[in-house]
C-alpha cells in the first residue's frame, strides 16, 4: 500500500517549526491500534501472568509489582522515582498539578488536545488552573507565533493569569495519533520564557 501525505505550508504571518513543511511519507503501513487500552484485550498469556503476578497494597508501597514497573520505569527515562497511575487522565491531572502548584495559574494547550477535549476539565475543576487554547495544525503541533503571543508576559498584575505550563499531547489522539516531531518540541521547550 503506498501513501502520501502532504502538508500545505502555513499561511501568511504563521510560522512552523524549523524543517516543517510540505513533505510526502511513502511505503507500506501497518496500524497497530494504541487508541485505549480498552481496544485491547489480553491474551491467555496475558491472563496468565496476571493471574500469577506477586500483590501487596500500594498504598503502603508493598506492591512488588507496581514496585518493580516505577523502578524501571524511571531507571527507564533516567529519573530518580516514577509513578503509576491506572489512567492518562489522572496522570495527566498530576503533571498539571506538579507544574502549576498555584491556584489561578495557566496552562496553554492545543484546542483539539485530549486534556482540553476529554477529560471534563479536571485541571479547572480540581486543580484550579485555567486553560488557554492556541489552534492545532493538521500535524497537531501549533504556530508558534500563536503560541508566544499566547503566553502571558505581564504578570504579576493581579488582574492576569501567570502562564505556568505548555501542553504538548504526544501522540495526537484526535489527529490520527501523530508524533510530534522532534524539532518543534525543541523549539516549544527553547521559546523565550
């Protein structure tokens, strides 16, 4: 099966990321569905060691099990612990919670991202932070002129928000689950703050 994709290069006054741009993918696909774990089922192996797997009660840290995932989870990503939370969204909630600690901050995020869209507004509802949105683009990255002129600047007048955190769903659900590519997550992360 051969395919292409193209991508039409940006509008006037709208900038990519460095290396953006009309480009074609070719060759043979093959899907594999990563959508939800609730599309998956396991198999009698699966089962198996399910069945078979050491328990203990999390919440005293004596699971061996969820012990051994966190330990190589951040033996995995070279960080000093990790943690397992049973869905995306609670760990999503966590990591917005971890980065804006204060109530009334901002996080901006693209209008087709998961947090934005599926998950009830939890970083409203339960951390308190408020949320504003930059328009995804086809690849789900966004313009990052949009973006810079999106962050607040003129805090700490009272009146503002503080933008505390910048939102990059990776994969993109909604737009086909896409990888970010690399260049744009370097120059989110290298924007001027």
């Amino acid at each position: 099966m051969r395919s292409a994709l193209l991508l039409r290069p940006p509008a006037a006054g709208r900038r990519w990321y460095r290396g953006s741009g009309p480009r074609a993918e070719t060759g043979p696909h093959r899907v594999v569905d990563l959508r939800s774990d609730t599309v998956s089922r396991p198999g009698a192996a699966m089962r198996a060691a399910m069945g078979s797997a050491a328990l203990g009660d999390d919440v005293y840290g004596e699971d061996p099990t969820v012990n051994e995932l966190q330990r190589r989870a951040a033996q995995l990503f070279g960080m000093e612990a990790a943690l397992f939370v049973p869905t995306g969204t609670m760990g999503n909630l966590i990591s917005v919670m971890c980065h804006c600690w204060e109530r009334g901050t901002e996080l901006i995020v693209g209008d087709r991202a998961h947090i934005h869209i599926f998950e009830q507004g939890g970083g409203a509802q339960i951390a308190g932070v408020h949320s504003r949105l930059v328009k995804n683009l086809p690849d789900g990255t966004f313009d990052l002129n949009e973006l810079e002129s999106s962050i607040r600047h003129d805090y700490p007048d009272p009146h503002i928000t503080k933008t505390s955190l910048i939102c990059l769903e990776n994969t993109h659900n909604v737009k086909g689950g896409r990888v970010l590519p690399l260049p744009f997550l370097r120059e989110v992360r290298e924007r001027p703050s």
